[in-house]
C-alpha cells in the first residue's frame, strides 16, 4: 500500500516547482515589459528602427527610402524591433531565474559547469549578432545593391527587411554557438576530442552547406557565415580538452588479478 503521507509530500513539492516556474517566468515578462517601456520612451522605436535599418539605407541609392506597404506597418514593424531589444537587455536577468529554478537540481560538478555555459552561449550569440550587423550586412548590401538595373529603385518593405533581419540574426547567433555544443557533447561523453579531429573535413563541408541554404545567394554572406564557423569549430576543439575526461593510466592492470 501507498504512503498517503509520502504521498501528499511528494504533491507538495511538485505544486511548490509550479508556483515558483510561475513566479519566475512572471519576473522574467516583467523585466521585458519595465525595459521595453523604457526603451519606448527612450531611444523610442523609430529611433531603434532606423539603427537596425541603417545598413540597409548606406547601401541605397542617395535619396531613396524603405516602404510601409501594410497600413499598420509603420506602427507595428517598430515596436516589435523594440520588443526584440528589450528581451536581448533583458536576457541576463530571464537566464539567472532559468539558472535559479534548475540550480537546486543539480549535481556540485553539474552547476560549475552550468553557469559558464550559459554565460558563454549568451555571450557568442550576441558575439554572432554583433558581427552579423556590424560586417556582414554592409557587405551584402552592397553587394545586392550592385546588381540592381539602373532602370530600377530599390525600396525594400520594412516588414520583408525585419524577417531577414531576424533570419539572419538567428542563423549567425546559433552559428557561433559551435564551441559551447561541442564542449557539452564531450563533457556528455557522446564524442570525444579525437573524433571531433575526425568530423573536422565533413563540418567544413557541412558549414559551406549551411551557409549557402541560410544566408543570401552571395558569396560574400556565405563565407561571412562559413568561415567563422569553421575557425569556431577549431576553438571548440581546443576548449572540450579542458573538459575531456581522462582515462586513469593503468587501469587494466586489474582485469588480470584472477589469473
């Protein structure tokens, strides 16, 4: 027969975990809300659109100017660029409640492993984004731009530019991810440093695979994408050594006591 009493425990404690994922997940809206209202007031949404847009319009015709086509568009399409930022600034305290509501769980080894991790992923996907921005939209821009007739303008709808804007983003952001998977895979045990030596030729192909599916038919934006890749493979390679496990020397010396 069940413990009524072990048993209501066990309910307790699992309505206990609810009410704090509510709480926590209730901090963490919050925090979107309190700095995206903030950003509303101050830069404002226009203001943080045209940053975003701003290597798109250097690349323009002198004079020429995006388009709203959608009647809501000129409304909307800011504010969910601001909605975008406020969760980004907001990221740092939405990651500490998730690490807060997990840490409890885990194993003394598992939780200093943990927080770098996040730290370090949150950290190259912004690292991706940055470089996405900051290199390799001019450099696509440019590149599309040139190819234009002379008989046509180009006016990009801003709503088309945000979903390649956000396309984009993702796609470098996860990209840069490549050390932390690797790192995790072998402190999993699921391959280990000399395989990841192994697979080195298959990502290589695998990145320029990737790069042409994701990024624009250029070649500027796929190398952009495929050559970091590429180089952040090699700098996961050289950290998963750190987390490698080492193999005990002379640990089959034992297997021949019965004989």
């Amino acid at each position: 027969m069940s413990d009524p009493q072990a048993s209501s425990t066990s309910e307790e404690s699992f309505i206990s975990h609810l009410v704090e994922l509510r709480d926590r997940l209730l901090r963490s809206l919050i925090a979107v809300g309190v700095v995206f209202g903030v950003l509303c007031l101050y830069p404002g949404p226009g203001q943080i659109y045209d940053f975003l847009a701003a290597p798109l319009t250097a690349a323009l015709p002198e004079g020429t100017k995006m388009v709203a086509i959608g009647v809501i568009t000129p409304f909307m399409v800011p504010l969910k660029v601001t909605a975008m930022v406020a969760f980004l600034v907001a990221l740092p305290f939405i990651l500490y409640q998730a690490w807060a509501f997990v840490a409890p769980g885990l194993y003394p080894h598992e939780r200093r492993l943990g927080l770098p991790l996040i730290i370090s992923s949150t950290l190259l996907f912004l690292l991706g984004m940055a470089f996405c921005y900051y290199f390799v939209f001019g450099q696509v821009f440019r590149f599309i731009t040139s190819f234009a007739p002379k008989s046509i303008t180009p006016a990009p709808d801003i709503e088309a530019y945000l979903s390649f804007v956000m396309t984009m983003f993702i796609a470098f952001g996860l990209a840069f991810e490549v050390p932390v998977a690797l790192v995790v895979l072998v402190k999993l045990g699921v391959v280990d440093v000399a395989k990841l030596k192994e697979w080195r030729p298959y990502f290589i192909v695998g990145a320029f695979v990737v790069a042409a599916i994701v990024t624009p038919p250029d070649v500027v934006s796929q190398l952009a994408l495929a050559i970091p890749m590429c180089l952040l493979y090699e700098i996961g390679i050289l950290a998963a050594r750190f987390v490698s496990p080492r193999v005990k020397e002379g640990g089959g010396g034992q297997s021949s006591t019965g004989s």
